[in-house]
C-alpha cells in the first residue's frame, strides 16, 4: 500500500501546489463560474421560468447548483491540461521511468484534480445564504461527498483525453467539445421537463445529470419540494459512482496504452 500511497499523494500534493503557485488558474477556475452564474441566473431571473423548476425558486436558486457543477468542471479542465504540459516539459517521461505502476500516476493525478475541484466547490457553498438556501450540516457533508465523485469522474474523464492528445490546443477543443455540452445537458441550465423529446433521452443517459440530481437532492435535504423533477436520490448515487469508476479504469487504460 505504501507503494501506491505515497507516489499518489505526492503527485496529488504537487498538482495542488502548482495550482496555488498559478494564480490564473485559481482566478479562471473559480470567477468564470461565478460570473456565469452572477450574470446568467440575474439577467434570467425575471424572464426565464422553464417547467420542471419547483414553486417560489426564482432561476438564481435553481442555477446555484449547476453553478458548483460548473466549478468542478473548469477545474477538471484547468487541472488535466498539466498532463499534456508535463509531457512537453519531460517531467512525466520522468515519472513514467520511475518503479512506480501507471495506475498510481493516474491515481495521482485524479486526486489532485479532484482535490482541488473539491476545495472550490465548498468554498462556492458559501454563496448559498445568498441565494436563500439553507445548508445545515449533514447537508453539507453529504454534499462534499457528491461533489467528490462528481469531481473524480470528470478528472477522470480529462485524464482519459488529456492521456492521447499532444498540444494545449487540441486539448482545448476537444474538451470543450466534451465537457461543456454534458454540463449543460444534465439539468444545471434548464430542467429536463419541456425539452423536446430527444434532448430529453440524452438527458436521460447523461451520467452528470444524475450527479447533479444527487446534489440538488444533499443541498435541499429534507425538503423535497425544492428538488424540482429529477431522478430519485439513490439511483443519482449509484449511477455517479459507477460513472466515478469507469472513468478512472478508462483513464488507466488511456496511460498504458501511450508510448511516452
């Protein structure tokens, strides 16, 4: 165990250090989302009221969630981009010639993103009296735990990409291409209910829509008419964990198939 702990912590610790020593991408990981939410669910707010948004929740509400999405999001973007920088800069050829196995590297690196994701994400709880929503403790613990796995898969699921390409750009795009359209389909913009009928399948099979249903599930504990239509609680854990873990064994399987 010890030969999977400490080189994974290692690489854990130092993502985290990197990422406070680069203060760009502590602003653009944290601000970009916030103003999203700040401009989006504002200038929303009075005019956009689609079906599925529970009584009384004025669309600032409604969007605080897929706003801390949207933060583990970016993060995972920000974090999993240093893969493709370590590979330019020779640092990971480095790691790679190391007696350590390419599923700890991966381990590593998927606990620094989500790391770092996670400490974002709580500090993003802290606008929730803002917005009218009241977090007693088991609803912030059990949301930290959601976010957790919601972090882990979408780290993950960088990793996956950031494993196969070889230029920041590509990167970019194709996590763009990726990641923003799954955010926006798993019910953290607008609610399933009303959207035509084939959004509402991808919605459907869009394992991020049960994540964000468990969350909005943790963060509105105990009172379920704020949840609005979503999926129940416990097959969103279920399916955001299974999710959590087939990114990870994708991730390992994009490590040892590159020939770094």
């Amino acid at each position: 165990m010890t030969q999977i702990l400490l080189p994974a912590v290692t690489l854990c610790w130092r993502e985290i250090v990197r990422f406070v020593r680069q203060r760009s991408r502590v602003t653009g990981a944290f601000a970009q989302p916030l103003v999203f939410w700040v401009l989006l669910g504002g200038g929303l707010k009075a005019s956009f009221r689609p079906p599925g948004v529970p009584d009384g929740m004025s669309y600032v509400e409604y969007f605080y969630p897929g706003a801390i999405a949207l933060v583990l999001l970016f993060t995972a973007i920000f974090s999993t981009i240093s893969v493709v920088e370590d590979r330019r800069e020779g640092f990971l050829q480095g790691v790679l010639v190391a007696p350590v196995s390419r599923s700890t590297i991966v381990l590593g690196q998927a606990l620094g993103g989500t790391a770092l994701a996670l400490i974002q994400g709580m500090l993003f709880l802290l606008f929730a009296p803002a917005v009218g929503v009241s977090l007693p403790v088991l609803a912030v613990l059990s949301g930290i735990g959601v976010m957790f796995l919601m972090a882990f898969s979408l780290t993950s699921l960088g990793l996956v990409i950031a494993w196969r390409m070889d230029s920041t750009q590509g990167f970019h795009a194709i996590m763009n291409l990726i990641l923003l359209p799954i955010w926006l389909l798993s019910g953290a913009f607008f609610p399933a209910s009303g959207v035509s009928p084939w959004l509402g399948w991808v919605m459907q099979v869009n394992p991020l829509t049960y994540g964000m249903a468990a969350l909005r599930h943790c963060l509105y504990l105990g009172y379920r008419a704020g949840v609005g239509e979503v999926p129940a609680l416990a097959p969103s854990l279920l399916v955001t964990a299974l999710f959590s873990i087939l990114t990870f064994v994708f991730a390992i399987q994009a490590a040892r198939q590159s020939r770094i």
